[in-house]
C-alpha cells in the first residue's frame, strides 16, 4: 500500500508548478512587445507584422477567462491594428481567441522569459481604417516571440 501511494506521489503534479497564465502574465503590468528592424523585415521579405505587443485587460485579470489586448503595425503602414482576446489554460499554453471572429491565437511561455505566440490555422483578422490579415498558413507571420517589456509599452 505505502509503494502505490509513493508512486501516485510521484505521478502527481507539484504543488508549486505554475500554469501557463501565472507563467506568461505574474501581474497586471505584465506586457510583451517586438519591434521588427528594418534589416530583419528585408530578409524577410514575407513578414508584413512590423511590430507586435500583448498585454492583459486589468479589469480581467482575476477572472477565470484572462482578457488580452493585441496591438500590430503593419510594415510600411502607421496605422494600428488592434484586437481584443479571451484566453484560457490548455496543457502548457493558452488558448485565446479574438473577439468578432477575429480568430485563434496560442501563447507558449519559453525558459528564457520570453513568449511565444503561434498563429491558428485560420489565420487572425483586424480591422482599423482597412483590414490585416496575419495568415496562419503561410509567409513569416505565423509565429511571433516576443520579449517581455515594461508595463507603459503595452497596448
């Protein structure tokens, strides 16, 4: 008896392990952006995501669906794009979908403290003055890391 209950010890999770939300976003302030240069947006001629921050809602934090705000810019363009996500945890990620359909999203934490967002399959949409579409299938758009930055440079 002793030996089945150390080995279901061993299965289960730690206490103290963090879930993906806790990881990518320990506050409010917690904020992640990624300015392209102009030499990294030549050679890659396929990426039209100029730059790209996320940050969560305040008002959100504490509830068990995390709001998000997405901010882009387009390459060659000063308009902003911007997009409102609910998000939840999945295994090691969460999953976040814009709001009016605007498609899926999943944020991956990395070791190094930075953040991984991989665009779904259907691709995400935005609406400004015009439309950006950042496909999930093709050109340089579809994952994006981003480093974590200071709170006032969230969207």
């Amino acid at each position: 008896m002793r030996r089945l209950a150390l080995v279901f010890g061993l299965l289960a999770p730690p206490a103290f392990a963090q879930s993906p939300r806790d990881a990518i976003f320990p506050s409010d302030a917690s904020c992640y952006l990624r300015h392209y240069s102009a030499g990294h947006l030549a050679s890659h001629p396929q990426q039209n995501v100029a730059e790209i921050a996320l940050g969560p809602e305040p008002a959100t934090f504490d509830a068990p669906v995390l709001g998000l705000r997405l901010a882009l810019y387009r390459r060659g363009s000063n308009t902003r794009y911007e997009g409102r996500a609910a998000c939840e945890n999945t295994g090691g990620a969460l999953s976040c979908q814009l709001e009016g359909d605007g498609g899926w999203f999943t944020l991956w934490p990395k070791a190094d403290g930075t953040l991984r967002l991989e665009v779904g399959r259907g691709g995400l949409t935005f609406e400004a003055a015009d439309f950006l579409e950042v496909s999930g299938i093709s050109g340089d758009d579809r994952v994006f890391v981003l480093p974590r930055v200071p709170a006032d440079s969230c969207p």
